[in-house]
C-alpha cells in the first residue's frame, strides 16, 4: 500500500480535461513538502511532468499543469490526446525526507 | 543528451544476490547524487536507496537495509547496486534515477528525479 492515495484509474475523451489526485497526510504534504509528478509508458524511463508542485520542466506541453493544496495535490491534462494514455505518478518526502509515491493512475484515453 | 542504461537483472533463487549497474552519460555524474528506484509487477514505485556524489553517504528504504548496498565510480560513470539475501518481494523492474537539487516552495533544500533509465528486470524465484 502506497503512503500517497491515488486513484487506480481515470479515463477521458480526446480532447476533454482530466485531473489525478494524490492525497497525503500532515506528515508528507501537508508539512510543505513539494509534490513531483511523473508519467510512465510501460518499457520506457518514467518521465519528469511536474516539479515543486505546479513547474513544468522545459519540453512538457502546457496542457500539463499541477495544484497543491493542505494534504493533497493534483495532476490536470486539458486537451487530452492519445499520447498521454499512461501512467502518472506523484512523489513526495516523508517526516524523515524519504521519498514516497503514490500508488499510479492508469489514464486511458476513450 | 542524458542517458541512463540499466544492467544486470535477471532470474535468481531465493537468498541469492544479484549486482545490478546502471551506465551515466550525458551530464558530468560526480556531481549528483544517484537513486535506485524500483517497480514490483502491478505496483507502484518504490524508493530503494540513494547515494551522495562522492560516494560516502547512502540511505536506504527499510525494506532493503542491511540486504542491498548502493555504490558508485565516478571514474567510470556508473552507479551499482549489490543486492543480497534477495526475496521474493524484491521481484521488480529496478531503475535508475538522476536528482536536480532546487529549493522548494517553502525554502527548503529539496529534489526531484529528472531523468530515468528503462529499467532492469529483477525476478526471486525458485
């Protein structure tokens, strides 16, 4: 069982506006810990979306955003395309600054 | 362009051991410090061990401490990771992850993983 909840699954049309949920504790989040996200294709290197929170690295398209707020934080996908059936992860740190993930959202893209 | 090549998965039995690499190129490697990462079949990922960028500090997950050991040569851009006494829970796909250091939204010193390998399988069996 991950320490960060996340939804198993989400789906969406193309073209349609989906978020993922990541829902930590006082411990982790809700201390101030920034929240990363990633998103992996199955056989390839997992790939950094989000940093601190809402910083999108150079080369991520902007229909990839990231909110935070108290214990939780979210992935929006606006826009929604074929390519971005995958899954996302978030991760944090723990009281003792190991690093957490959620659990991953598988997104299929209808 | 950064690369990150895993090496050295494969089948073992259970309480044996198990050397995996992982091949850096693309960024100067004794710079940053390096993390294992791993993904067991139908789960999430999970943190495994980290190691500073000389060499002499490393954390590990509770899972594994006291069984793996995380190292690295700066002289030959690699990172290793010796795993020991291996279970059958440590079947996953084993990764490795560079860090970026940044201060985070409170100030704080912190980090996230900006490039990953492909990954190396790992499978305990009997």
């Amino acid at each position: 069982q991950s320490v960060l909840t996340q939804p198993p699954s989400v789906s969406g049309a193309p073209g349609q506006r989906v978020t993922i949920s990541c829902t930590g504790s006082s411990s982790q989040i809700g201390a101030g810990s920034d929240v990363h996200w990633y998103q992996h294709l199955p056989g390839t290197a997992p790939k950094l979306l989000i940093y601190g929170n809402n910083n999108r690295p150079s080369g991520v398209p902007d229909r990839f955003s990231g909110s935070k707020s108290g214990t939780s934080a979210s992935l929006a996908i606006t826009g929604l395309q074929a390519e971005d059936e995958a899954v996302y992860y978030c991760q944090s740190y723990d009281s003792r600054l190991d690093v957490i993930f959620g659990g991953g959202t598988k997104l299929t893209v209808l | 362009e950064v690369q990150l090549v895993e090496s050295g998965g494969g089948v073992v039995q259970p309480g044996g051991s198990l050397r995996l690499s992982c091949a850096a190129s693309g960024f100067t490697f004794d710079e940053h410090s390096m993390h294992w990462v791993r993904q067991a079949p139908g789960k999430g990922l999970e943190w495994v061990a980290l190691i500073s960028w000389d060499g002499y500090t490393a954390f590990y997950a509770d899972s594994v401490k006291g069984r793996f050991a995380i190292s690295r040569d700066n002289s030959k851009n690699r990172l290793y990771l010796q795993m020991n006494g291996l279970r059958s829970e440590d079947t996953a796909l084993y990764f490795c992850a560079k860090i970026h250091n940044f201060y985070d939204s409170s100030g704080k010193k912190a980090y996230y993983f900006d490039y990953w390998g492909q990954g190396t399988p790992v499978t305990v069996s009997s």
